[in-house]
C-alpha cells in the first residue's frame, strides 16, 4: 500500500490467515482515517479451536513506515511511486493518524507453534485509538501438516559489511558499526549478533553467522623458510580452540534453524591465497580484509600466503604450492572435524565467487576433495558464464581435463530479468543431475528486491527457483547504505542504493542525530525480509507435496491433483526472466498445494 492507493471495494466481516504448523504468517491491517485521530495500540487475543487455545502472545504487531521513491528502479517494468511502504518500525507508542496522510499500514505476523492440530481457532484484533477502540473478528485455519524444523531452502544473503567498507570511491566511507556508533569489540559482536538473529527469523540467512566470531589458532612458519621446497617444510597451524566458535554455531544452527554457513569465500583468481594465519591482536576492528568470511581477519593482524603471487602484490608472503596445500589441508581438515563432531559439516560450503581462471580453481578444488572429510564441504559456484560447465568455453583452453562436474556441487547462475543465465535444459545439455542441491540462483539487478514494485515480485523468488529446479539463493549483500551509486548515503531520505530503490539493503540505520556519540542498537527490518519468509515457506509447501507425489507414483495412489498443482507453478512463469503480477491467483496457488498435501498424506495413509 501507498499513502495514497484507495483502499479495495470488497467487504469482508474480519480477518482470515492460513499456515501449516510451525509456520509464520502475516498480514496488513491498513487503516485510511476520514478524521484526525491517534491510533494507541493493535493487540491480538489468544484464538481457540479443536479443543485447544493458542497464545498470540508472540505475534509480532509493527507499524509500516514510508520512503520517498525519488528515482524509479531501472530494472522494475511495473513501478510504484510517491511514498512508498517499507520499514518495519514497532508499535510501542501512540501514533497520530490524518486524512491529509493518506493511509497508514500494520503489518501483523502470526506465530503456529509446531505441532498445532489442524482446525479453524478464532479470536479478535483488537485496534485501539485515542478515544474508541475496534474489534476485528479473527479466523485462522491450520492445516493438517507442519513446516519442518530447518528450512529445505537455502540462502546466502550476505551481511558481511559490519566492518567492512563497501564503498571505497567515498571519502569518508560509512560502514554499518559506523552508524550505529559503535566501535568496541563487544558492541560490534552485541551488534552482529542482533541482526543475524533477524535475518535467521525471516529465512534470510547470511552468508556466516560467526562471521566475526574468533577460533582460536596459532602457527609457526616453515623451519627453513617460506617458498622453500623440503622435507617437512610446512607451516604449522597449532593450539586450537573452538569455544567461542562452537557456541556461536550452536545458537545459531541448533537454537535458531540456521541451515547454511559459508566456511570459505573465494574466487578463482585469489583462491591461490591462503588468509587464515592470524597474528597480534588489533586496537580496534580491521577496515577490510580480502573475502571476509572467518573472524581473526577482523580482530588480528594477518598473514597471507599465496603461490604465483603477483609481484606486485608486496603485502602477502610467497609459498611453494605444496607449502599452501599443506597448509589449506591442516586448516579445513582440523575445522572439518570439528564441525562434524556436532553434526555441522553437511551444513557448510564454501562459495566461488565470480573472476576466470580455470586452472588455478581446479587446483584448489581438487585440493579441498581429495580428503573423505574435507569432501563433504560443498562448493557452491557462482556463474557469469559457461566456463564451469562447459569444456569448449574460451578460457578452458589450459585444462589437461574439464574436472568441474565433479567437483562443483551447487551451480549458483545469476538469474536477473536481462541478465539470466540458466535454461532449463542446461541439466540435460551438460549432464547435470536433477537434484535440487545442484542450483542455487545468484540475484544481483532484479525487481524481485527492489522497494517500487508490486509486492507479488517480491513473493516470488523462492517458487521461481523451485520451478527451475533449485533450492536455495546468494545476494552478496544487505547493507548497501553507503553504496557506489548515486549520492544518497541515507535510505530513509533516498532509498535508491546500489541497483535499485532497496536493493541490497534489507534493512535501514538508525535515525541518528548528527554527530550523536551514544551507541544505537535499534534494528529496523525491511517489509521485503518479512516477505522473504513467506518466500520460503512457500517453497516448502512446493517441496512437500512434490516429495508426495514421488511417494504416491511408487504406490500407484492418484496424484492427479496434486500434479496439477505443480504444474500451475510453472504457469506463473511462462519465460525465465517474466512471471505474472496476479497476486490473488498466487495466494490460492498456495492454498490448493497446501489441501493437495493434506489430501495426499491421507490417500496414502489410507
């Protein structure tokens, strides 16, 4: 909703939500005042229904707040314009509401705890202004099935810019500690801490959520010097220590469902570097550091070693490459075996970013396969181009073999409007097996996260993936306050950052005084995170039933339906880079995947 889009002409006599158990489901109260009036409060009652009563107590009630679109997102064909909702504030205090305003949202999001029977629970939305207060008839309908405990859709979203520069062209470049104001070590992780939880309650997980958080590890250098070739001399990674990162991992993938963390970020032209040899500790935080993606880069003085190292490249030490496979090895063996030890490894991969050299990426690929352990890492790849799948691609010419099937496990096409990079029959024509863990998609310019644009774009992505036959998705960021593009460095005044009006940039900063020294923890999440998360759980739905149907084949129980609504997936893309704006026949997608799956599950209990 706009300020000012006239409000739909349907009546309804209250508020209907359906989810399955131990799923999150919103939505939007809008409320167009015809008199001044002060809105105090939007409460929920607990709701009961097949013998049972559930607390709303967790619902979550935030009043929508708007950004000037100024600028209209080169890459969103339907545009919205004017005032624009998009953060998420809380509702904790009065709010004044005039006609002269136009319209003011809450967005209202529904806890189903797991294990909730199915049936109808009713209640009452109770919205309280300055001098009356309205009653609102809540219905909310559980299935009969429930969402599983971790998430079958995976994501890498990025938040790697805490305290990592993002725009170096600025002269006075403002990271995210920068606008929170703080700066000490306990705040950064208090901070860090704060936002991943956020992002791991909408689904949109960041690429590591121990990004910043140390494991403790020291070395000794080669006895007989580095770029030495002899018997025996290797670096030594010695006196580990995985406390504070176990804890870190534990409250994030056993407390928070966390399904995905990346150990590694590299490319093909750096991944001859190895970053990981930690030095004295650091006064403050390190202002950037190669590929951020383990803590010591942040909080010690480093050491990089790399072999055919550019001559140019004065700051890193030089090694013989069987002195950085030695050393690659102890690292991810010794790190393998601790995460294994907690049933962590099958959940962490290391990602390929973008740049070409074929021979130095076999290399290192080859390396990190050639131990049982390590070999469980998976490698998920992103692609520009063909040079991974393709063995006539220019830039393959110096490979003895084309060894990549082999050793990529996710293949992670961009999949942009004007910028896609995977067809169907890709899995055909390079002998990619039809396994969902095979794709990722990679999204960088496209409407499905930009602020002006119909919200069913936004909806869309997880159900776009699953009809190409993927599972997850990478955005390499979701800070891009301070960006390279254009001369706004504060979203609430200009929302157009880095391609688009909100792309890369699911949250917004704190509304700080200028020059304020006082620490400012608030979190403001985006409309399009909450959004996110319906994403996901509507590939779940997907996922399920088509596991279903599976089952159904191989016992012969009509699947007819079911089938169908599966295929009415398909529908709603016609082409891989355009899908269809109607929203409503979206929702009742969902709706009949979510009766076929109870329907089936009863068909073959039966």
């Amino acid at each position: 909703m706009t300020r000012k889009r006239r409000p739909p002409r349907q009546v309804r006599r209250g508020i209907r939500v359906t989810a399955a158990a131990n799923e999150s489901q919103a939505f939007q109260l809008v409320l167009t005042p015809t008199s001044a009036t002060t809105l105090d409060s939007v409460t929920l009652s607990a709701v009961t229904g097949s013998g049972r009563t559930i607390s709303m107590r967790t619902a979550e009630v935030n009043l929508v707040e708007y950004v000037p679109i100024r600028t209209g997102s080169f890459i969103t064909p339907a545009r919205v314009g004017g005032d624009v909702g998009d953060p998420l504030l809380p509702l904790d205090r009065p709010v004044k509401l005039d006609p002269l305003d136009g319209n003011r949202a809450v967005w209202i999001t529904v806890h189903v705890p797991a294990g909730t029977p199915a049936g109808i629970y009713k209640g009452t939305l109770r919205v309280a202004f300055k001098d009356e207060g309205l009653d609102v008839p809540f219905e909310l309908e559980v299935y009969g099935f429930e969402l599983p405990e971790f998430a079958s859709f995976g994501s890498d979203m990025g938040g790697q810019y805490m305290v990592k520069q993002l725009n170096h062209l600025n002269k006075n470049p403002q990271r995210v500690i920068d606008y929170h104001g703080v700066s000490s070590k306990s705040d950064i992780l208090k901070l860090t801490r704060g936002y991943y939880d956020r992002m791991a309650a909408s689904k949109f997980y960041p690429k590591n959520t121990a990004l910043l958080t140390e494991i403790g590890m020291n070395w000794t250098p080669p006895p007989a010097g580095f770029n030495v070739d002899r018997p025996g001399n290797f670096i030594k990674l010695k006196d580990w220590d995985f406390t504070r990162f176990n804890a870190e991992l534990d409250h994030f993938i056993n407390g928070r469902k966390v399904n995905s963390l990346c150990l590694l970020h590299t490319n093909p032209t750096a991944c001859n570097h190895f970053n990981h040899l930690p030095g004295a500790p650091l006064d403050g935080p390190a202002i950037s550091s190669p590929h951020t993606s383990m803590g010591w880069q942040t909080w010690r003085k480093m050491t990089i070693v790399a072999y055919d190292k550019p001559k140019s490249s004065k700051s890193v030490v030089e090694v013989t490459r069987k002195q950085f496979d030695n050393v690659v090895m102890q690292f991810f063996r010794r790190t393998a075996r601790e995460l294994d030890k907690h049933g962590w490894l099958d959940r962490v991969h290391v990602l390929i970013d973008e740049t070409e050299n074929p021979v130095r990426l076999a290399h290192f690929l080859k390396l990190l396969k050639s131990d049982p352990l390590t070999a469980r890492i998976r490698v998920v790849a992103c692609m520009q181009g063909l040079g991974l799948m393709d063995p006539g691609s220019p830039g393959n010419e110096g490979l003895k073999e084309f060894p990549f099937p082999k050793l990529i496990d996710t293949y992670c096409p961009e999949i942009d409007e004007n910028y896609d990079r995977w067809m169907p029959y890709y899995f055909e024509d390079y002998k990619i097996p039809r396994d969902r863990r095979k794709l990722w998609c990679y999204i960088v310019a496209t409407s499905r996260i930009a602020i002006d644009t119909p919200g069913i774009n936004n909806r869309v992505l997880a159900l776009d993936v699953f009809q190409r036959g993927g599972s997850g998705v990478l955005m390499w960021e979701s800070f891009g306050w301070d960006h390279l593009y254009g001369g706004s460095m504060d979203p609430w005044k200009d929302p157009y950052t880095r391609h688009a009006n909100g792309s890369l940039a699911f949250f917004y900063p704190p509304r700080r005084s200028p020059g304020s020294k006082k620490a400012d923890f608030t979190i403001t999440p985006s409309l399009r995170l909450a959004t996110f998360r319906e994403s996901v759980d509507d590939f779940e739905y997907a996922r399920i039933l088509e596991d279903l149907v599976k089952a159904g084949r191989k016992k012969s129980v009509d699947t007819a339906e079911a089938e169908r609504a599966l295929s009415d997936i398909r529908r709603f893309f016609p082409q891989n880079t355009n899908w269809s704006q109607n929203d409503a026949w979206f929702l009742e997608l969902r709706d009949r995947m979510a009766r076929q799956i109870v329907a089936l599950r009863s068909r073959l209990d039966g």
